[in-house]
C-alpha cells in the first residue's frame, strides 16, 4: 500500500488532548512514526485542520428497498465527501435488517462498493415493528455494532425492557428513535405558534420526552447504554442532563438541522424542512447548542435521510420526512458553531470522533501511531456556498442549498486510502 506524509497541519485529536501543528505518517493502512516512512506521497497542509475520521452514527443508504433514493456505494461517497470515514447504516430497509442474513447481504455490498467503513445496525424487533424481538445473539454474531428500530419507537414497555437486557448481554448499545405515537400520530411539523398559525398538525415534544424518560428509567435499572437519537426540544436536554450527572449510562445526539433551523422555517411549505423530529422552537434550538456546549449532547450525527424529487414534490402534509445530511454536516456546524464563537473547534471535532466512537464501544479512537489511518481533513477559512448539484448522494434534498458557509472538506483517508481529495 501506499504511504502518505501529512505535512505541517493543524493536528487535532481529541481523545488525547492534542491540538498542535505537526506531521501524520500513513503506511500500510496504518499511523507509523515518520521515520518509518520509504517514498511517501507528501501533502503540505498548512492552514488545514487534520483530525481523526469523522464517525457517523445514524445513515439511511436506502439498500436494499430504495435505490433510486441512494445506494451503498452513493452514500458512502458522499460520506467520504463530508469527511465521514466511518457510518453507522441504519436497518429500516426493505427487507429489514432484522436477520443474520439481511446483514451478511449489506456487509458483502459494502465490501464491494463502499468507499468508507460501513458498520451495520440491527432492528430490536423483527421488522421494526415494534412486536416481537428480533434474533440479538445471530445479529451480533452477523457483525452489527448497535441495534435500533430507527424510524419507529418500540412503545411496548415491557418489549423494551427486554431488548434492552438482552442488548446488554451482547455488548450491543440501543440507539433509540424517541417517540409515543399516539401523540405524534398525524402530526407534520413541531405543535406551538407556527404550526398553528401555518393550520398543520403538531407534534407535541412530549412525545419525545415520554420515551426519553422511559429510556433513562430502563438505562438506570439494567446499566446499559441507550443513546437517544435526534434529540430536539428543551427538556429533552434537561433530561439528558440531570441523568448523566447521575451517572446513568445515557447519551444523546444533535443534527445539524435541530441545531441551525427552527420551526418558522415551515412558513415557506418547502418539504426539504421536513423531518422527524420535526424542526422545534427557537427555544429548543437553543437548548440544544447548550447541551452541546457543555457537553450534555456528546454526538452530532446527521440522520441522512436520502428522497427522490419526485417524493418530496408534493403537498408538505404528504411528503417523506428527512433531508440529507452528510455532505453539509461540517460546513453548517462549522459555521453555526464555531465560527459564531459558540464552541471550539476541538469540541465540534470531538463530537464527531470521540462522542460517536464511544457510543459504539470503539475504544481509543485517535491517531496514535498503530491506529487505523482514518483521517479527515478540512480548511477551517474556506467560503464557498453549499450547492445541491454538486453532491455526491444521489438525492438532493437539502434545506441548506444556496447556504455561505466557512469550512471545507480538503482530504478524506480511509485505512490509509484517499477516499475524497479536493483542494489539497
């Protein structure tokens, strides 16, 4: 394999408290001392930021089921494009990734198309449907990371408190999708001022704290981890909070989107701002960056949920739910967070290497030399505007298109292998 030298770049790695300028040997796949190096490819880097690979821990890549939305090998290219080395595909696929089977099928594609590191999720429950568990032991045994019903809420308690014990015996982290559908059911965007002044129905951000609270009662009662995904509103953070403080093994996400947007944006009837959880208040916003900052919030992932025009050309009531989100993540985060001077861009790096690896039991996630080289670079002055046609998904449903943002991904290395270089 190839060798790289990474030159004079701004070195930041979080889970060992680096932040300083220096080089990066790449050989054989791996972080080496640089005086181990032969005839390397040199790349000067001054003025760029080289970190660990970005971690996302909650991608749609739509195969099998949908492939006119995206495909593993279109999804992991905009992955690499966004600094991604490393996804988390989540299993609400069609067929659902429920069986030994339907994960050696997404583990062999990957092997064959992916450009970054594919990890598969398992369903809690057979078909997602929240009813019956799904075979734990064969699915970890099929290689999964973590198990969701991405998508849908488990809202059987005592189901839930099942799988999560069975979780636990397997070493498996439940990534939960925090919902009690009775009262989001019909629900299209967040309930408050705009969704009434706008006549569309609300969904109550009780319905995610219910099962927030319920998560952190069965975390606290059998000590496993359960890490919230697209957490959104005020008290949901609060919530988060106080049972960290408590030592309760419990984590949380934010998206780009919950942490940018809010629900005036629906005004303007464009379906790209639909999601679930919808976008919330200003307030919750708010709340968010908070829980971010003072690390409440330990992940920023990005829900990349991949539509076709055609299905999110109609009627807001109607469209899909999910926008994409991988080749926007730094740049929108960048520029909101660090940039404004709300956090660091160490902790935002953090967010997106150590939280996520934690959350999956990866452990020392860094580029200490022996490690995997999985590298992200990026240029912290770049200013250009987000263009949807230039994506590398295979979809384009964004609300961010037409955006000025500071922040650009330059090199992407997976196991020592340029996955993405442009700029650089």
């Amino acid at each position: 394999m190839s060798e790289l030298l990474l030159k004079n770049a701004r070195i930041i790695d979080p889970a060992r408290n680096i932040d300083q300028i220096g080089n990066i040997a790449v050989a054989d796949g791996v972080i080496v001392e640089e005086a181990g190096l032969k005839n390397p490819e040199v790349i000067d880097l001054s003025g760029k930021i080289l970190s660990p690979g970005f971690i996302d821990v909650h991608v749609h890549l739509r195969q099998p089921g949908n492939t006119t939305a995206e495909t593993i090998a279109s999804g992991t290219a905009a992955a690499a494009a966004g600094g991604f080395t490393s996804i988390v595909a989540m299993p609400n696929t069609n067929p659902s990734a429920d069986t030994a089977g339907a994960i050696e099928y997404l583990r062999r594609i990957a092997a064959e198309q992916a450009v970054v590191k594919v990890l598969p999720c398992g369903n809690m429950t057979k078909g997602g449907k929240g009813e019956e568990m799904a075979g734990i032991g064969s699915l970890k045994n099929a290689g999964v990371v973590a198990l969701s019903d991405d998508g849908k809420c488990i809202q059987d308690h005592g189901l839930m408190r099942h799988v999560v014990e069975y979780a636990k015996s397997f070493n498996l982290p439940i990534m939960d999708h925090c919902e009690e559908t009775t009262l989001a059911a019909g629900g299209v965007m967040n309930e408050g001022k705009w969704s009434v002044l706008l006549g569309m129905n609300g969904i109550p951000g009780a319905s995610e704290e219910l099962i927030i609270a319920r998560n952190i009662l069965f975390a606290r009662q059998i000590n496993w981890k359960i890490h919230m995904q697209h957490v959104s509103t005020r008290e949901s953070v609060d919530m988060l909070r106080r049972a960290r403080a408590k030592g309760i093994p419990v984590t949380g996400e934010a998206t780009p989107h919950h942490l940018t947007l809010n629900d005036e944006c629906i005004k303007k009837f464009d379906t790209n701002y639909k999601m679930n959880p919808p976008l919330r208040s200003e307030d919750d916003r708010l709340a968010l960056i908070e829980g971010v900052a003072d690390g409440t919030i330990t992940v920023i992932a990005t829900d990349h949920a991949p539509h076709t025009q055609t299905a999110k050309l109609v009627e807001f009531d109607h469209a899909p739910f999910g926008i994409i989100g991988l080749e926007t993540a730094l740049p929108v985060c960048y520029t909101q967070l660090v940039a404004s001077g709300i956090i660091s861009v160490d902790k935002l790096i953090a967010k997106m290497t150590v939280g996520p690896a934690e959350v999956l039991g990866m452990e020392n996630y860094s580029l200490a030399v022996g490690n995997p080289a999985d590298i992200t670079v990026f240029d912290p002055a770049a200013e250009y505007v987000i263009d949807k046609n230039t994506f590398r998904s295979k979809s384009r449903n964004t609300p961010f298109d037409g955006m000025s943002v500071k922040g650009k991904i330059n090199l992407t290395v997976v196991d020592g292998k340029i996955v993405y270089r442009a700029g650089c």
